[in-house]
C-alpha cells in the first residue's frame, strides 16, 4: 500500500484456475487472466505527507540534540 501515489493505477494480473466442478469451459490457464487496476487514494497521499512531515521533525529534533 506505501507503494500508491494519489490517483496512480496499478495493474495486477489474476491469473485464473480451473476447477474440478468445471465440466464446461476449457481455457488455457497461462493465458487466461483477469486485469485490474488498483488506484492510491487521498488518503493514502495524506497518509504518506503527514509521515513524511513526521520523520522531517525527528530528524530536526535529532540535530537540536546532538547540538547539545
């Protein structure tokens, strides 16, 4: 999820499997798969701003400390 950018689509491949109940369609199962797009939400850019800004102030409060 750390991986999404606001609004970005990522695409993943599910590849399908075939089933003993299945009696009917015959499909080769290294070429037969489902695409879907996976897209960052608002939050999650929010999310990813706020822990950067985190980070950002310890290392800052780190300095100070070190400057004794």
């Amino acid at each position: 999820m750390a991986d999404f950018h606001y609004g970005e689509y990522k695409y993943r491949k599910l590849y399908l499997q075939k089933s003993e109940e299945n009696t009917v369609l015959d499909f080769n199962t290294e070429e037969t798969y489902l695409e879907v797009g996976l897209r960052g939400k608002k939050e999650d850019g929010l999310v990813q701003k706020r822990m950067s800004q985190i980070k950002s102030q310890m290392d800052n409060n780190m300095k100070d400390i070190m400057k004794g």
